[in-house]
C-alpha cells in the first residue's frame, strides 16, 4: 500500500499546484520577454484591478503605502495567487486532476483577459505569453500527479476512488519501489519544475532589459535654453529646518501613475502627434522637438490626491517647448475645448483648451531640474501645465496631444469620479515639526516653524499661523521666482508656555483669497482645509 494520508495528499497537491503557477509564471514572463509589448499576466491583471478600483480605494492605498502602493498591490496579487494555486493543487491530488486543470486554464483566461483590455488598446497576441503559460503550467501539474499517483487514494484515470478497500489493496511491488521511493521521485519533479519555473522567469526578464530606455536617457544631451535661467537665489529659502528644499531633487520627486512597470519609450523612433480638431496634424521626433524654440520654467507640480498636510508635491525646473506654439503651428479649429495627453501606455490627462492658450507657461518637457526627464517621470516626453493637479495635465511617456471637446471625450479619471476640471486649490503646510513632535527652543528662547504654501499660476502673497487660540500672525515668506513655484514661509517667535500647543497656518493667493477652513477629500477635485497640527513645546 502506498497510499498517504488524505492530509498529506492535499499538501503535496498544494505544492503541486503552487510550483506548476511558478512554472506558467515564468514560462509567461519568458514568452513576454521576446516582445517589447508584452507583458507578464500579473502586470496587466494588476493594471486591471488598477484601473477598477474604486477611487476612495485608490486613495486609501496611497494615504497607506504611498509610493509603495504598487509592491502593495503585486504582493497582494501574489497572496491571492499562491493561495488559489495550492487550493487548485490540493483539489487535483485528493478529487479530480480535472478540477486543477480546469482552474489553471480559467487563470490562464483571466490572464488573457486582462492583457487583451490592455489601457493602450490590446491586440490578440497580447494573450500569447498567458496561454503558453497556463498550458505549460497544466501541463506540470498533470505529470506531477502522474508520478505522484500511487502515493495519491485515486484511481489510474485521476478520479477519487470513493470506496477504497484498503484491506484488499495489493502489497508494495518490490519491482515498482517503496513509498519513500515514490515520494522522492515526487519530490525531485517538483523541485527541478520550480528550478525550470524560476529559471524561465529570470531569463525572460533579463531579455526584457535590452528594451530598457535607460541607455537611450543616457545618450540624449539636452540644449540650451532660450530664456537661460540663473539658479535659483539663496533667498528663496527661510532657513528652517526640515522645510522641503525649493527645488525637489528628482530622486526626491514623488511619483503617481497607474504604471505598475515603467514604460520604456527611447528617443529612437519616438513619434509626438498633434492630432483631432487641428488644421494641420504634426509629427515631431525628439530631434524635432531639442531642435525647437527651447524654454525653461520653474514650475511646482501637485497630485490631487494629496492630503492636508501631504507631500505629494514638489517643484522643479522643466525644459521644453511651448505648448501654445505648438498648437499654434497645428493651427486650432474653432470649437475645439478640451486640450488630452495621451500615454504610450493609454493613459490620459484633459485639460481646458485656455490652459494652454492663455499665455501661461504650459511645457511639452523633456528636461527636469538639468536632465532628461527620469524615466519614472515621463522620459522622453511629458505635459507640464502650471496650475493644474497632475491627473488632468501632466501625461508622462507623452505620444499625443489631440484638440477635442469636453463632451466628446473623457480622461482617464473622469469615469472614476474626478471632476474634469481641476485647478489647484490653495494650500499651505507646516514642513519643520511632525504632529505630537517637540519644538525645541534654541539658546536665546526662539523657536522657529516653517513649510511651504502654494497656488500655481495665482502665487503666494502672504501666509499666517495661529498658535491655539491667538491671532493670525504674519509669517516671513521666501522670495518668489513667479507665481507658478511654491514659496516657504517661517515663523519666530518667543513661546511665553512650554507644553501642548496647537499651530495651524493658512495662505493668501496672490489675488487676496485666504485658504478656505472648510475641509474637503481630494474625492472629485482635491482637498482643501487649514493644516493643524499639536506640537509639545521644550
Ligand atoms: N502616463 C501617465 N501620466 C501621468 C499619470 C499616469 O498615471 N500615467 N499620472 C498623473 C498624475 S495623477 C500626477 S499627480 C502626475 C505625477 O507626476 P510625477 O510622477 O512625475 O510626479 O503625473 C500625471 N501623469
Ligand atoms: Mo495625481
């Protein structure tokens, strides 16, 4: 008799089953690995749950993990996968081989699914890597209950033997090996698959490097340009401790978009459209685009997602072109309202047409803070628009910008509950001291707070904190370079008690309007409110 314990059946089927998705997991990424446009099935099945989820979700991810909500994502995808292939596995070893078959072909047309409503409009052969790989996967779990029938209670044909008599049951056949016999040819299948599964999928993501844009970065040099900028002055700065430098350093930069993987764009071969309600469609290469009227602006960019007192924002020098020549070379047909940037990876961000017309500096970038764009932040092209949050203006991996209308056509958010117009809202934020933190005096009896404030294209023109319940109090205020950077702001002052303090700050635009009390959710178009935090003073 070889037959194990029912229990250790279902565990050798959930190992079955969990290295046979290892196997069509890695054969997928060796098969994705031979074009630039296919993808790993779990990349797109986490690009569809990303594009599902529910806004508030989406939010909560990123209050929660941050920029850390899509290793968030992928391991949760993992989890559920490891769970559901052991389960298939331990099915198939004490029921039927047929159920884990079927379970595995049913993941693999997820997989086919997800990669054929790819964002960017996807193609049958999408499917390709997910269905060699659930074949070869099904394929392992069928020879590993092969070798593994007779130490399974099943029948030859793989169905549960419902009345086993085990008295009855031959005696081990010397010729055909003991149990442990059995049991280490099982074990070595297993062990060699999970080796060849492993080994598939290091392979195919190594082959998937030679389409990295990263050697393309290196090589691109960008031009002067035309308005030459000096360095920002000293006096930008309030000299505070622990407030955000004026200019984000691009490692710094936070970084939002749906793109569980980077999209890889070289210059070679990148192609910009200007497309829909033109006179004249334009096609413009990167050479094109270096070759043009070059500009720079200093320009701070926000994520309507950002929170009361949250830091996803940050503010940099961008070199490119205008958007306004540009469209005026396209020639505007009459009519046309709405301004979208499209993504390589079908990503898109709308925008009023008078945004990019009504002379503000709104930038087809290719440079950040004195080098090509990181490829995390767009490389080679992405839209800059001062004075609107990121998801209706910033498309980063940009390959077209088509002139239509409101009502013909929604961004990529909109669907999802964002409002389809989004300016900035003014915003001011307490940077030196965490909430609970202490505020330590220095020798003298000062204590000093700072942070920045922000109301792109209307400027900054005064902020003011409240310490419990006293006055608004007039803050210092770094220089300005224009109206479209954020500006620190600093407060001194001689606490008269130490202890539980209470400070909250607001701004004022550079149009007079004082930052609204009134708290709101970044859900449709931002959060607004004062930030106020407790502080323990020393
Ligand atoms: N292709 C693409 N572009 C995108 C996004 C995206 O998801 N995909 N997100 C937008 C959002 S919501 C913001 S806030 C900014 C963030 O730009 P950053 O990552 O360079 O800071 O990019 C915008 N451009
Ligand atoms: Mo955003």
């Amino acid at each position: 008799m070889y037959a194990l314990r029912k229990r250790w059946v279902a565990a050798l089927g959930a190992a079955a089953g969990i290295i046979a998705a290892l196997v069509a997991l890695g054969v997928a990424e060796l098969i994705a690995g031979l074009s630039r446009t296919w993808r790993s099935p779990i990349i797109d099945v986490g690009d569809r749950v990303i594009d599902n989820v529910p806004p508030y979700l989406k939010d909560f991810a990123i209050e929660k993990f941050g920029t850390n909500d899509k290793p968030a994502l992928l391991i949760g995808i993992g989890a559920t996968l490891v769970v559901y292939a052991a389960v298939l596995g331990a099915v198939a070893f004490v029921r039927r081989l047929r159920v884990g078959v079927i379970a595995i072909a049913t993941f693999g047309v997820i997989g086919a699914l997800a990669a054929r409503s790819n964002r960017a409009g996807g193609s049958i052969d999408d499917a390709i890597p997910t269905v060699v790989g659930a074949a070869v996967g099904a394929g392992c779990l069928w020879l590993a209950h092969r070798v593994a029938n007779p130490l399974l209670q099943q029948g030859p044909d793989g169905d549960a033997r419902v009345d086993v008599d085990h008295a009855a049951e031959s005696a081990p056949d010397p010729a055909r090996g003991t149990r442990r016999e059995f049991l280490v040819r099982t074990g070595g299948l297993l062990a060699a698959m999970a080796v060849v599964g492993a080994g598939a999928g290091a392979v195919g993501r190594a082959i998937r490097s030679r389409f990295s844009a990263a050697e393309s970065r290196q090589n691109v040099s960008l031009p002067a340009a035309r308005n030459a900028l000096a360095p920002a002055p000293t006096d930008v700065s309030v000299g505070v401790e622990g407030v955000a430098p004026f200019v984000t350093p691009n490692a710094d930069f936070y970084r939002i978009d749906t793109a569980l993987t980077v999209p890889q764009v070289p210059t070679e071969g990148y192609e910009l459209r200007v497309t829909g309600m033109v006179e004249r469609e334009l096609r413009l290469g990167f050479e094109d685009l270096l070759r043009r009227d070059v500009v720079e602006h200093d320009i701070t960019l926000t994520c309507v997602s950002n929170t009361i007192g949250g830091e996803l924002i940050g503010n940099a020098r961008w070199t490119g072109v205008r958007l306004d020549e540009l469209l005026a070379e396209a020639g505007l047909q009459p009519g046309a309202t709405q301004v979208v940037g499209r993504s390589i990876d079908g990503y898109t961000c709308g925008f009023p047409i008078e945004a990019a017309t009504d002379g503000r500096n709104a930038l087809v970038a290719f440079g950040m803070n004195g080098e090509p764009l990181p490829l995390e932040h767009g490389f080679p092209v992405r839209l800059i628009v001062p004075g609107l949050y990121g998801y209706v203006s910033a498309t980063k991996w940009l390959i077209e910008i088509e002139l239509t209308t409101f009502d013909e056509f929604q961004q990529y958010w909109v669907p999802r509950g964002y409002a389809d117009r989004a300016p900035i809202k003014l915003m001011s934020r307490i940077d030196s001291v965490d909430g609970l933190g202490t505020l330590t005096r220095t020798a003298d009896g000062m204590a000093a707070i700072g942070g920045v404030a922000w109301a792109q294209t209307r400027g900054i023109r005064a902020v003011e904190v409240q310490l419990d319940d006293g006055p608004w109090q007039a803050c210092e205020l770094g220089a300005a370079l224009n109206d479209d950077t954020w500006r620190q702001w600093a407060f001194r002052w001689t606490p008269t008690t130490t202890g539980r303090t209470s400070i909250r700050c607001r701004a004022t635009d550079g149009d007079g309007v004082i930052q609204t009390d009134e708290r709101s959710e970044p859900l449709p178009n931002g959060a607004s409110g004062h930030h106020q935090i407790v502080v323990f003073v020393e």
